[in-house]
C-alpha cells in the first residue's frame, strides 16, 4: 500500500467529494461535484487574500484571476446555497447507504489483495458478508442482500472538474 500525504485543504477537499457521492443518481452527484467546486474556489480565493495580502489582485499578473473570480461571484453564491442541502441531505438520508456501499467496496478490494476473489453476490460472497456483519451490528437497512444490492449502485459520476 502507498501512504499518500495530503494537507488540510485536500482534506476538506476528499470530505466533500464524499458528501456529493452520497447522492441518489448520477446526475445529483456531478452537481454536487459542481457546487463543491465552487466552495472550494471560494476557500481558495480566501486563502489567496490571507496568504498574499491585501494587493495581490491589484498586481497585473493577477488581473485575468481577478475578471474571472468577479464574473463567477453569483455562481459560487448559488452553489452555496445548494451545498447546504445537498449536506442536509447527506446527514438525513445518504450518508448511511454511502457508508453501506464503502464497506461492500473496501470488502471487494480486500477480496482482490488478499487473492480470495469472494464473488459480490455469490451466497457465501461480499454482499452476504456485509450483511452479516450489519445483522451483528444491528445496523438497520443492511441486514438483506436485496437491499444491499440497491445500495451498492456503483457509482457512475463523472469526475470531471470543468
């Protein structure tokens, strides 16, 4: 396994990639992924500001950034209005099933790495294991592999940034 060292804005950066896959269909998630774009935009323009100064739009080098961050004001207002429910919605409804679907992912990979190949959906396989470990854990909406299977709706957003 490769350790990968990531900073704080990363971070924030891989948690909200992780709400915005918690949403229910593929086209929910790419307009998550777009207003998170925008708020991570936003916290970079600040870090801008508190790195750079105060002049650092007034600098020619800078002025194309500067036309730029006031001709996509509006958007990242919108997108931050839409980002606060697409987080409610995470909290209330998504962030179970996304936790469901990590699980029954990571339990594939370890599947492969280990060289055990459990089929997802074989009896003895990943999607019967989740299940058991969610009845042991008494983790509702796990416990059957019909619901397992709806859950782990592998993702299809597209990643793309632009």
């Amino acid at each position: 396994m490769i350790a990968i060292p990531i900073n704080e804005r990363e971070l924030h950066a891989i948690v909200l990639l992780h709400i915005a896959l918690s949403e229910e269909n593929s086209e929910l998630r790419d307009a998550a992924i777009r207003c998170f774009r925008h708020e991570i935009i936003a916290t970079t323009i600040a870090l801008l500001l508190k790195e750079c100064g105060p002049d650092w739009p007034a600098e020619p080098e800078n002025t194309d950034l500067v036309k730029w961050i006031a001709a996509t004001t509006a958007e990242r207002q919108e997108a931050g209005h839409a980002v606060e429910a697409i987080r409610m919605r995470c909290r209330a409804n998504n962030q179970r099933k996304l936790h469901v679907a990590e699980l029954i992912g990571k339990s594939v990979i370890e599947s492969i790495s280990s060289g055990r190949f459990a089929g997802v959906q074989s009896p003895k396989g990943i999607l019967a294991q989740v299940a058991d470990k969610a009845k042991e854990a008494s983790f509702s909406g796990a416990g059957d592999k019909d619901t397992l299977r709806k859950v782990w709706n592998p993702i299809e957003a597209s990643f793309t940034w632009a």
